[in-house]
C-alpha cells in the first residue's frame, strides 16, 4: 500500500532523531559530499546504501546503464555541481552485473525510446566484437559488457571538460570504476581509477594494448 511508504518515512525521521537530534538540522543548513555516484536506475543497486552512507555523503546520479554521455544535459548538470561547487573529491562510476540496459543493447528487440539511451552501450559491444564473440553463454557477454561499459563510461567522464579543468586548477578528484553484484551485495573495484590527464591517457592505451 502506497500509505506504508508515508509510515515508513515517518518512522525513519524520528527514529533519525532519536540516534542524533540535530541530524535533520545540520543537514538542511548545507550539504559537503565528497562522492558522486553514477549507478544504474536499477531497484536492487540502491547507492547510499550498499556504501553504508547516510544523507549528506553521496551525490547521485543514476541512469539506465549508469552512462555518463558527454551530451545529456542532466548528467552533465549534475557533472558540473558537483565538480564546480561541491567540491567532490571521488566519482565513482558504478556498474552491475545482470544489467538489464546492457543485456536489452545486446539482443535486437524493439523496446522504443530505451534503444536510442542504450545506443551507446550496443556500439561500444559492437566495437568489441571479436572479444565478446568468444563467450559462447548470453549472460557472460553481458557480463563483461556491463565491465567494458564502467569502463567506457569512467573514460568519459576523464575526458571531460569538467573533470580536465579541474585537473587543470589543480583540484584533488579521482575517477573510479567499480561493479556490483546483486547476488551477493559485493562491490569490485575495476582498477580503473584515474586521478590526472596523464591516467586517462595510460586508461585508454591499456585498452587498445589488451584488447579488452
Ligand atoms: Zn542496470
């Protein structure tokens, strides 16, 4: 019942306040995260929460497929407020096995709009193509489409102009790329993380030079 989730919130704020009476204060006064989260729309992937942060911690930004595409304006909003004015010191791009948006980029159904969001995913598999070929089960090819597209999308945000010029200023901020897994709640770091121009540049040879 939808009225439950009112209880709940109710339940939640005072049980808040109970732990620490000026949480709620503190918290409307101003926010100081120091990660932005890239994470997929997907239900079982809920940000704040497999991190073990409260409100306040973690900027989100969630997605179909958790991409981070150099032209939509909100993800570059969010980019941009929270390199620019919040300050954050780690973007982390999250990924998740058993990906939904991956696995609908890899069959040739017609879902609609959807398609168009996930172009991005269905090239990058075409572009890995010869690797992907070799995994004869649907699910491991999705599997490690939903690794090469954390990937892609960690390159993206390196490259973007937000992230280079704060480089530039000299602003501490890292780029990483992790991946989740529902069955068990683990997160795995891709040893991905890029902290310079310099990184990016090292990211994207290691790619052409493995193939991978
Ligand atoms: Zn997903």
């Amino acid at each position: 019942m939808i009225e439950s989730l009112l209880n709940n919130n109710m339940a939640w704020a005072s049980a808040r306040v109970r732990a620490d009476s000026q949480f709620f204060r503190r918290l409307s006064e101003q926010q100081s995260p120091e990660y932005l989260w890239i994470g997929c729309s997907d239900s079982r992937v809920p940000a704040n929460e497999i991190v073990g942060l409260d409100p306040g911690e973690l900027f989100v930004h969630r997605n179909i497929a958790n991409l981070a595409p150099p032209r939509d304006i909100n993800f570059l909003s969010v980019l941009q407020y929270s390199v620019e004015v919040l300050k954050v010191r780690h973007i982390i791009v999250c990924g998740h096995y058993g990906c939904g948006g991956v696995r609908a980029a890899l069959d040739t159904e017609r879902r609609g709009l959807i398609d168009h969001w996930l172009q991005p995913v269905t090239e990058l598999a075409r572009a890995h193509a010869d690797h992907l070929d070799t995994i004869t089960d649907f699910e491991g090819r999705v599997n490690l489409t939903c690794e090469l597209n954390v990937r892609a999308q960690v390159e993206y945000v390196g490259r973007n102009p937000f992230v280079a010029d704060a480089w530039r200023r000299g602003q501490k901020l890292a780029v990483h790329g992790w991946i989740y897994s529902i069955r068990d709640g683990l997160l795995h770091d891709l040893e991905l993380t890029i902290e310079n121009a310099r990184d990016v540049d090292a990211l994207v040879r290691r790619r052409w030079s493995s193939n991978a």
